[in-house]
C-alpha cells in the first residue's frame, strides 16, 4: 500500500516546513532545502529531524 495523495498533500518538512519530494519505491521522502532524507517504513512516514539522514549530493 503506497502513501495516500492527501497525506501527500498534507505533509511538509518538519524543520522549515517546506515541500517534499516523495520517492516511495525507494522508501524516502526528500527535503530538498534541508537536504535531509526521511524514511517511509510500512507505509508510514518517518517525519522526526532527529531520524532524518542527508541527502545524499
């Protein structure tokens, strides 16, 4: 089961709350001015900063 559009719709970075770019195949959502990558895991986003890892260059 992929994420839902309107949980899309609703979610924003948690650190400058800015847009995401959603990737589920790989299991990532990306931020792209945090540069900070955060997990999807059975379906459920991982939205903590603490958790997040950098976007790879």
């Amino acid at each position: 089961m992929a994420l839902s559009e309107e949980l899309k719709k609703l979610l924003v970075c948690p650190k400058c709350k800015g847009e995401l770019t959603f990737h589920e195949e790989k299991g990532e959502i990306h931020c792209k001015a945090c540069k900070l990558v955060y997990a999807i895991q059975d379906d459920i986003p991982i939205m903590l900063i603490d958790e997040a890892r950098p976007l790879p260059a």
